[in-house]
C-alpha cells in the first residue's frame, strides 16, 4: 500500500514499537506519532503537515479510538492540502475531500469506538467548545485488523467507559430514523452478546472470550452507525466533548441510561405509536434476557449495569447545572441528534444532562 509509513499509536509505545520494527523489516520508512489524548484540530494540522513533509504514502493506527480517528483524519489531509476547516462539518465549510486518502490501516486496541469501519473522523475545537467530523465514504480504512487479544491490558476503567460506547453505539442505530435492515442485523446479533460480555470483562479482564465478544460488538456497532447514525447520546457527546476535558466513552456511559429514559418517555407521550417504542422494547428483552421486559426495564437495567461499572457522573467533569443550556443549544446542532427517534425540546435535553450529573 505504500513505502513511507506514518504510524500513529497512543502515548505508550508498548504497541507501536513491533509494528514499527515490522514495518522496517519489511523495508518501509517509518515514522512514528503519538496522540496523547482526543485529537485536536491543531494537532491534526501540525500532524498532517509532519506526514506531508516525510512524504508518507500509508498511515497506520493502532490504538483507542482517538489514536484511529487521528490517522484517518491525517490519511485524508495528507491529499487534500485545504485547511481541516475547509472540510470540516457544523464548524468548518463542510467541503467535500477532492482527492483520495493514502491508504489508511486501523488496529483497534480498546473494545468500544468501532472507528475501524467508520468513515469520519472526530475532531475537538477548543475554540469553539465543539467537536465535530471529517467525513467522506473514501476515509473508510483500506484495512481493519481487529485481534481482541489486544484489548485484555486495558484498564478498567477504559473496559468499562468503550464497552459501555460500544452498547450505546449499538443501542442507538437500533431506534435511530435511519436504521434499515442491513444495521437491524448487527445491532440484534450484537446486543445481546454486548450486554452478557460486558460485566465479564469487568470482573474478570482477561477472560479472552469475553473481550472476543465486544470486540466483536463493537465491529458491529461501528458498521450499524456508519450506516444508521446514532441518537441524542452523541448528540449530546459532541458539545460534552468539545466543552470539558472528559473522555467520549465515559460521556457516553453517564448518559446513556438517562437518554433511554428520556426518549421512552417522550414517545409515549406524543408519539405512542412510533415503532421506536416497540424497538426500545426489544432492545430491553435482548439486555436483560427477559421475554416480557418493558422498554423502561430497559433504562433500568442500563443503570444498573453503569453502577456496576463504577461509571462517573458528569459533575466528576466539572460540568455543572449552570452549563445545561449552552450544552442544550448546541446538542441541537449536532449532526447525530438528526437521528434521534423524536425530537426533543431543549428542556428534554436540559433534563436528561441534569439527570447525568
Ligand atoms: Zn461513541
């Protein structure tokens, strides 16, 4: 795929270092980066423009999902030389990219982002409290080498706030406006093996089994959100990101049960015969194994399982009450809440963050 490979890892260099020494045996150049926490657009400028100066030709990632969006983010401007706001969404000019990607490998490393088969990249402005994405169908990964073996070392912590990305990324597409029959198919397969797998890895982290099943989950949620969107937990993520110094799967953790709640509520009261009720409903019997199980068991039994997995609230962010409305109005601009199954009111979305805190 290439000869000048720019390899993009965490802070750690435990992984990167065998495949860089892969690589050079193999005859490559290589040069190597690290990501040290969510990309940045200025990172990704100055990241880019090292890779454009070393002439690389394949960008490899291996890592979490911030390592795997950075490379694609970098794959893609290696070729198209505007500015990242040139092609950004909801913050930059939204352009399309005019030039193929270098090729692009992905290795996920955690269990929960499903990046490796998505085709954008989540970039944070600090300037403008946001995060937002790089899209184009040509940013999917050429390659996506998903090995659960990699995943055992994980902290726990980490196990718990992707693999709880991982079910919120499966959950979501589920209900979403867009889900069609091609992401009903891995959202029924990989929700139930999610939800079994997930309090396993937690108590036992290197029960290989376990990590295989949401390793797998997470494959299958990234494929059904490619395709499907996701809901007002990522809407709500976008802005929670780009605000506060919080990671995106933890977000996600403390909101997903809430958002459940809120959803079901709402469409019983003004759209009682959405199907997205009869999907909620289903999607609590695949959680909790349960044949008569209600659409709200199914929040419960998300809060429960976030209890378990010691997830934080989002006041250990410091987010606070007096912040709800600027994350509230600016949720609403985000591009996964256009898939939400019913369009909340800003005092929803104020009370689903004040439930969160
Ligand atoms: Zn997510």
């Amino acid at each position: 795929m290439g000869s000048r490979a720019l390899v993009v890892g965490g802070r750690s260099s435990d992984r990167t270092q065998p495949l860089v020494s892969a690589l050079q045996t193999a005859g490559l150049q290589t040069i190597r980066v690290e990501i040290p926490a969510e990309p940045t657009i200025d990172l990704i400028r100055r990241l880019s423009a090292l890779a454009r100066n070393e002439r690389c030709d394949v960008v490899l990632a291996i890592g979490g999902g911030s390592v795997i969006d950075s490379g694609k983010a970098i794959a893609a401007l290696l070729t198209n030389r505007e500015d990242v706001l040139e092609y950004l969404e909801v913050i930059g000019r939204g352009h399309p990219l005019t030039h193929a990607p270098v090729p692009f490998i992905a290795i996920p490393t955690t269990a929960g982002t499903g990046s490796e088969v998505t085709r954008n990249a989540v970039l944070g402005s600090p300037a403008h409290g946001v995060k937002a994405s790089l899209r184009s169908a040509q940013m999917l990964p050429r390659l996506a080498i998903i090995d659960p073996s990699l995943t055992i070392s994980v902290p726990r912590p980490i196990t718990a706030s992707t693999g709880l990305d991982a079910l919120t990324q499966l959950i979501e597409p589920y209900v979403s406006v867009r889900a069609n029959r091609f992401t009903d198919a891995l959202c029924v397969e990989a929700i139930p093996r999610a939800a079994a797998a997930l309090p396993r890895v937690w108590d036992r982290p290197d029960d290989a089994a376990a990590r295989s099943e949401m390793s797998w989950s997470s494959l299958c949620g990234g494929l059904a959100l490619a395709n499907a969107g996701l809901g007002a937990v990522h809407g709500l993520a976008a802005p929670i990101g780009g605000m506060f110094d919080a990671p995106h799967g933890a977000i996600c953790a403390a909101l997903l049960p809430h958002v459940i709640a809120a959803n079901v509520r709402a469409l019983r009261s003004r759209q009682p015969e959405s199907p997205a009720l009869v999907r909620y409903q289903h999607t609590a019997r695949m959680l909790t194994n349960q044949p008569h199980a209600t659409a709200e068991d199914g929040a419960a039994w998300v809060a429960q399982l976030c209890r378990k997995l010691e997830v934080p609230p989002l006041a250990s962010y410091k987010i606070q009450q007096t912040d709800i409305p600027s994350v509230a109005e600016r949720a609403a601009k985000a591009s996964s809440m256009k898939a939400n199954p019913i369009v909340l009111s800003p005092a929803e979305i104020g009370e689903i963050v004040a439930a969160a805190l």
